[in-house]
C-alpha cells in the first residue's frame, strides 16, 4: 500500500515565496514574519484571542491533566494553540474563483 505525502512548504521557502510575492527584501519579510509570530504568541499565551479577518482567529485551549495507563508519569495540565478558519477563508480553500491559487 502506497501512501501520499502531502507537499510541505517550509519557513525559508514560506518567506522567499512572500518576498516575491510583496517585492520585498527577504530580510524585511523574516523580520516581519518572526515579529508577527512573537506579537501572536504573546498575545494568546496571555489569554487574548488573535482575530484576523478572511483569514481565521488563533486561541489558547486549556487542557486538564490525566492518568496515563501506561507508563510511570503522569500528564500534568497543558495548554494548546487552536486555530479556527474564518468561512471566507474555507470557501478560497474551495478551490472557487480565482483568489483560490496560492500562487498568483
């Protein structure tokens, strides 16, 4: 049985294809990029929800801890990053119209 990976883009290219896309430096666009990570999990570990319009809001969920069945440890409270697409941006997923390519 074969399976199928799903192609995977990485930081550096994430960051050269906005380069491009924006006409801006590399370096601009990954100072950019680690600012708005840092300004995004400050604001969700501090208990905010991060709402970005046509794109989707990012959450902190927090998790009980739990008796593991096996093994000596137990698995203590936890907290973790959700993220919920916003419709318009499921419906350009969709493949509907021509905003729909991630590569324009």
């Amino acid at each position: 049985m074969e399976t199928m990976k799903t192609p995977r883009v990485n930081k550096r290219e994430f960051i050269s294809r906005v380069a491009t896309r924006s006409q801006l430096p590399i370096r601009v666009v990954n100072e950019v990029y680690e600012s708005l990570l840092d300004e995004l999990t400050g604001a969700v570990s501090g208990g905010e929800a991060v709402v970005l319009t046509s794109f989707g809001r990012f959450y902190r969920q927090d998790h009980k801890g739990h008796k593991v069945r096996f093994g000596k440890s137990n698995v203590g409270d936890y907290v973790v990053l959700k993220f919920s697409a916003s419709s318009s941006f499921n419906r350009r997923l969709g493949g509907h119209g021509d905003d729909a390519s991630p590569r324009a």
